[in-house]
C-alpha cells in the first residue's frame, strides 16, 4: 500500500523492511508499531526467507517515540489506550529481536530513543560514517524504557552504555565500531547495499539461517551461557545439518 508506514519487499531470501514516516523522521506510533510487527509475522511466515535488512526512508533511521503519543500518554499514563499504546510501541522491537531469520539494521542519519532500541534489536549493524546514536531519554525528561539499559550495555558493556544512557553522550557511525555497537561504518550511500550483501550471504540456506540464529541468540543475546551449556544447544543442530548435507 502506498500510504503504508512500514513496506515489505522480498528478494532472493532477503526480506528488506523499510520504516516509511520520514514526514516524522519515522518516529514510531502506535499504529506504526503494530504495522511493524505485522510485516514481521509475513516474514516469518515465508520460510524460503533466509534473512532480514531494517531500513528508513529520509534523514532519520528513527526518531524515538511520536512527541504526540508521549505526550498523550504523559497525561494519564494509566489510562488503557495510552498504557496499550506505549505497549505496541515496545513490542515493535522486542518483535524484530524474536524474527526467525538473523537480521541486520541499515542505519543512516539519526537514531534516538526507541530508535536506538529498534537497532539495537537487530542482530547485526551497518551504519553511516556521519550517523548521530543517542540515548536521549533523560533529555527529554524521559526513563529509558524497552529494556534499553539490558540491549545496550549487551554490546558495549557497562561504561559506554552509562556514558550514553545516563550522560546523554552522542556518537557517530565511527564510535559506534570502536565500541562494538555496530559491525561497520561506510559512506551514508553505501549502507544498505553493504547491509543487503551480508544478508544475501545467509540467506542462501534460508532453512539453516533460522536454525543458526535461534541458537545464536539463545548462546550469545539472551544472555550468556557456559560453554558446556552452549555444546548442548548446538550439537542437535549441528548434528541435524550434518545428515541434510549428506542427504542432498
């Protein structure tokens, strides 16, 4: 649909989801968040998909949560359609985080608040070199919300995410490598098209991607197991991609 807040195109596996509200700089609503999480069920619904590219139309990745519906749900937070509202909104991340295949955010310009959530979501980075990365919560006299601190300081530990969390610290594409928040930087006009290589890459077994990634996060993002526990998450796979080879 032309007027869709969020458009999905699928090609040689590669599901590309693309944030459509630059208007707003793709500050997420509501009904944009339920948008998202239903384009990610088609996804997962499509098993000849093998990977996931995150994208945004106009000078912004995503700017946090729509002023208006903070603003409305600040008013009387406890009120069901403001509660389930800010709800839809967490679990629009939280969504892309559980995609069955593994998934890559393209980001260029900026990305804020919920922004930063909904990249951090992913399980995989490419930025722009002039990308501007903000926390922003407590700038705007917000908690950070959606489990921010936890998917944060997953990836750049306890320091850099009190130095963005807490201290409103800013960075760019470039930091965001030296931190280990992003796997690379490149010019603003190669992002997603570096981000679609990768993708294609996995997605060329989409069916051992999904099993792939499903152990992938249970070992390494959802928090860390030993390595005896992480032998056992993996040997069935293994094992099970072992005799598809021989059988091909």
């Amino acid at each position: 649909m032309a007027d869709a807040e969020v458009l999905l195109e699928v090609d040689g596996g590669v599901a590309v989801v693309t944030l459509n509200a630059p208007d707003r700089r793709n500050a997420l609503t509501p009904a944009m968040a339920s948008e998202l999480i239903g384009v990610l069920d088609r996804v997962d619904a499509q098993p000849e998909v093998g990977a996931l590219v995150l994208r945004a139309v106009g000078r912004s990745f995503c700017a946090g949560g729509d002023v208006a519906t903070l603003t409305n749900a600040g008013k009387d937070p406890a009120a069901p359609e403001n509660y389930d509202g800010m709800g839809r909104i967490y679990d629009s991340f939280y969504r892309l985080g559980q995609v069955k295949v593994p998934t890559i955010a393209a980001v260029r310009g900026s990305a804020v608040g919920a922004g930063m959530n909904m990249l951090l979501a992913a399980d995989l980075r490419i930025v722009a070199d002039d990308a501007r990365l903000l926390a922003g919560f407590l700038k705007r006299g917000l908690h950070p919300g959606g489990g921010h601190f936890v998917i944060l300081s997953r990836l750049i530990g306890r320091e850099a995410a009190a130095a963005m969390a807490l201290f409103g610290e800013e960075i760019n594409g470039t930091r965001a490598v030296e931190l280990g928040l992003a796997w690379e930087s490149v010019d603003e006009a190669a992002v997603e098209d570096r981000a679609i290589e990768l993708a294609r890459r996995v997605a060329a077994d989409p069916e051992l991607a999904r099993v792939a990634v499903g152990n992938f996060r249970r070992e390494v993002v959802n928090g860390a197991v030993s390595w005896e526990v992480a032998t056992q998450f993996e040997r069935p796979a293994q094992m099970w991609s072992m005799r598809r080879s021989a059988q091909a």
